[in-house]
C-alpha cells in the first residue's frame, strides 16, 4: 500500500530524518517506536504529507506523494488521523464533531453526513451520545468519537499518534478491540506511534525502531520480542523496571546519557555514544540496514 524510498527531511541544516526505507502492505499494524527526538513524528507527518520530505519518495497505490503534480488532496482524504488528546471541538456535540468534516472536505450534504455519522457512532457503541458535547464523555469514549470520525470517511490508512496512551489499560484494552473489529471489517491499515510496549507486542504485526531520525532496526513484532538485535532495542526492552527482590525496582537496564541532538548528530553510528559494544569502526562509519533473518533488518556492525 505505502512505499517509503530513502527519506530525508531536513530542518535548516538540521537532518531529522536520514534516509528511511519501509514497505507498508494492505492489513498491515506497522508500529514504530523510540525516544524523544528520533523522528517519529516527523516521519509520521511526512507519510501523509502534512511535512515535505527533502528528499526520497513515498508511493502510496501506486502514486507518488512527492510528485507535484500529484493531487495530494485526493490521497489525504484515504488516510485517517487519530490523536493522542482527541482533538474534538468541545464547542460541538458528537455528531457535529462527526460530521463537519465530510460536510466541509467532501462536501457532503448535512443530512448525508448525519446518517453516515450515526452510524459510525453506532459501530463504536456511542450512538445514544450523539447529541452530549465532548466535556460530557470520557476519555475512553471521545477516543472512541475521534476513531469513529476518522474512519468515516473511509480512508484505507490509519495513522494513530500515541492515541491509547492517555487512556487507562481496560479503555485501552477496549479501543484495541475496537481497532482490531474496524481492521476486519473495513481492511484498514494502520501505522501507530507509541510507547507502550504492551500496544506493540499484542498488536502490531511490524516494529521500526527509530533513534535520531535513523531506523535501526524493523521486525516482525514477535520476533523482535523474541530476540531484539540492536543495541538500542536491546536496551529498551532491558529498561523496562523489574520488580527487584529487596532494593526497589530494578533498573540496571538503563542506558547511560542522553539522546545526542539532530543539530549536532555524531559521526558514524548515530548509536555510539551511548552503546556498551561501540568499537572504533562505529565512530566512524554509519552502519546499513541489512537483512539478518528473513523480514527482520538491523543497522549494526555487529551484524555484518
Ligand atoms: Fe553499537 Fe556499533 Fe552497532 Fe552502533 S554499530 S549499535 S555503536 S555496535
């Protein structure tokens, strides 16, 4: 469904996405995770084309999204937002929530509109609150509106920026059932940011793990967990703090320093400043992604 070809973005002088290559298929839950600063973000906002890449290609269906002449328009109305803070217009009932887009975007007629979002309302169990405003719901069910209104207006790609993050794990649990439903019903694809490795383990099918605009290592999700092979990803799963026996909790999983700025980025592994296994070579030389292992690619020396 979505080709992403050696992408770039640059900020001024400042490169905050180094050239990243993934390829999205029909179906797919592709997730991607890592820390503050290492793109994601900025990724997501050039799948959809709210952000032009500087370089590289994105083709979606077949048409590519960097292309001038392409009618962006028409290709961003087939991708759906959810966010993490719902984004509703609390001056608007539900149903005007739901529909203003389809009336405004796709010119839509009011009554038209209406129908379509009771019924997206209804296939999230939130019909009967069609006429409340968004201070009258919870957090569990405006997240519920904010999927529902993103995914009537059919779109075939979803793209949920941290959007169960805020939520408490039964609502979670809740709107990931509901995710899942809507996947098989409509055949959608969804792209997630989160940080919570539970949403990753149990419900994305791929893994890009990204640090400082670079992707350095995407997997399927289950053999990732079973044996994470870059640094980074190692020690991410290792930060996880473990109950200790005596002493607290256990964090000796913890990585050491801070994430280096995009502004001033070290030379070769963006990873060596903090990695325990940085030899000379990764001062120096940036390592490629490769395949190790069917569908499972990492970008470390250690691998060559
Ligand atoms: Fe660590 Fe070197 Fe691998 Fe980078 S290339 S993650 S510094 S071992």
């Amino acid at each position: 469904m979505i080709s992403v070809l050696d992408l770039h973005k640059k900020f001024g002088d400042t490169e905050v996405l180094s050239g990243i290559s993934v390829e999205i298929n029909k179906g797919d839950v592709v997730c991607v995770i890592g820390p503050s600063g290492s793109g994601k973000s900025t990724f997501l906002r050039c799948l959809n084309v709210l952000e032009k890449p500087s370089s590289g290609k994105i083709i979606f269906e077949g048409n590519d999204l960097t292309d001038k002449k392409v009618n962006l328009n028409l290709h961003r109305q087939k991708m759906g937002m959810v966010f993490q803070h719902f984004n509703l217009f609390p001056h608007m009932t539900i149903l005007d929530n739901m529909t203003v887009a389809p009336m405004m975007l796709r010119h839509i007629p009011r009554e038209e509109a209406e129908s379509k979002g009771m019924e997206m309302l209804g296939r999230v169990g939130l019909a009967d609150r069609a006429a409340s405003y968004p201070s009258q719901l919870s957090g569990g069910q405006k997240q519920r509106v904010g999927i529902a209104r993103a995914i009537a207006l059919n779109p075939k790609f979803v793209v949920l920026d941290e959007s169960v993050s805020a939520l408490d794990v039964s609502v979670q649990a809740q709107i990931l059932q509901l995710l899942d439903e809507l996947r098989d019903q409509q055949g959608l694809t969804y792209f997630f940011i989160t940080h919570n490795l539970g949403v990753v383990k149990h419900f994305c099918d791929r893994v890009m793990v990204m640090y400082l605009g670079n992707l350095c290592e995407l997997s399927p999700s289950h053999a990732l967990f079973d044996k994470p092979l870059h640094p980074y990803t190692r020690s991410l799963f290792d930060a996880v703090p473990r109950p200790a026996v005596r002493d607290g909790l256990d964090t000796s999983g913890v990585l050491e320093g801070e994430v280096p700025s995009a502004v001033n980025p070290p030379k070769g592994c963006p990873f060596h400043t903090r990695c325990p296994h940085c030899t000379d070579r990764c001062k120096t030389e940036k390592p490629a992604i490769r395949e190790v292992a069917p569908g499972h690619l990492v970008a470390c020396h250690l691998y060559d």
